[in-house]
C-alpha cells in the first residue's frame, strides 16, 4: 500500500515538475517571430516556445551568419535562425559549398537543400538560385563527372517550383572560387516579380496565379 502511495504522489508532481523545467546555458537568444524563438548552445541552434518550452531541438543545420549583411535579405543577412510565413533556413555543405533549404514549425525538412541563394519566404512564395546536380558518368581516371545546371525559379512553401526563370551561367562551384551568386528574380509585390535579363537588366513581369 505504501508503494502505491509512493507511485500516486510521483505521478501528482511529475507535471508541476516539468512545467519548472527551462532551457539553461544558453548562448545566444534571437528576437520571437512567429511565436518562436531561436536560442544558441554554442553552433547549434533549437526553438523555445513563448512558454519556454524547447519545440525544436538544438540541431546543426540551422542557417544563421555571425557577419549578417544588414542591406541582404537573402541567405546572407540571415542574423539568426527565424520563421517567417512558417518556414525557417536550414544550410548543407556539399564539396565545400552551402546549399539552403527551409524546415516547417516542427523541425520537418519542407523545403530540400538544393539552393546557391534564396529570400525567406512572404506570403507563401519566394525566389532563388536552383543548383542542380547530374551524375554523367566517369572519365578514364574513374573520376564521377556531373552536370551542373542553375536557374532562377519561384517557388512555394512546400517547395513546389511555379516557374522557371533565367538559367544561369558563369557560377564557379569549387570551394576556393565560390562566391554566392545574386538571385535574378525579386518577388516586389503580390502580383509582380521582377526579373534581371543579361545586357538588358530588371523585367517587370506578372506572377502566374
């Protein structure tokens, strides 16, 4: 019997219990968005709630940039991690060259780490650099040969491409020549994207319903 009780009064305080239980040792603790807010244990980023309570767990991919580029709202302003319409960067390396993709609320990869750059999404869509990459086949060293291919594309929040803009040329990909391309399509209004044309500059165009 008094076993039971023991059992019956862990199981009262185990709830007030973990309600007492905070994120500690935090490094850094970026600005709530969209009711989370990113915190830092030193490379590693997690989401509390406005409870404090951790919802996403601290994890590597997490795109954030120590030297943020006040005047870039693309993958090189990006300050710290943050949602924006639900949807927050995450960075891949791949033969030393970032590749960024977006998670959903609850940690899930949404978006696939397959772009050279791209804007935080806004009212469900947004641009980037779309690398893609083709396995052709081997030269006589045995040595893999790809085909890299780059275009400017708008996309939706589920990741979903709604059109193909200009492909891109002339964007090195080996680690010491890398440099992070500018995105040739700009979302400027609901309807309106603009798009750079080589030798001719920026089209106004209408986004596609």
């Amino acid at each position: 019997m008094k076993r039971l009780h023991f059992f019956l009064a862990m199981l009262l305080t185990v709830p007030f219990f973990m309600l007492g239980q905070m994120v500690t040792e935090i490094d850094e603790i970026a600005p709530f968005s969209e009711g989370l807010s990113a915190v830092r244990k030193g490379n590693q980023w997690g989401f509390i709630d406005k409870k404090g309570a951790l919802v996403i767990d601290f994890r590597n991919d997490l795109h954030w940039t120590k030297d943020a580029k006040d005047d870039k709202l693309n993958v090189l302003g990006v300050r710290y991690p943050m949602f924006r319409d639900g949807r927050c960067m995450i960075k891949k390396m791949e033969d030393g060259i970032p590749l960024f993709g977006f998670i959903d609320t609850k940690g899930n990869i949404v978006v696939a780490a397959e772009y050279l750059n791209i804007y935080p999404f806004e009212n469900g869509k947004t641009t980037g650099v779309l690398f893609d990459k083709t396995l052709k086949g081997e030269n006589e060293f045995k040595l893999k040969i790809y085909e890299f291919k780059f275009h400017d594309v708008l996309l939706d929040s589920s990741g979903e491409i709604l059109e193909f803009y200009t492909k891109r040329d002339n964007i090195q990909m080996t680690k010491k020549r890398y440099k992070t391309p500018f995105i040739g399509a700009k979302i400027i209004s609901k309807d309106l994207i603009a798009v750079w044309v080589e030798n001719k500059g920026w089209e106004i165009r209408t986004i596609s319903p």
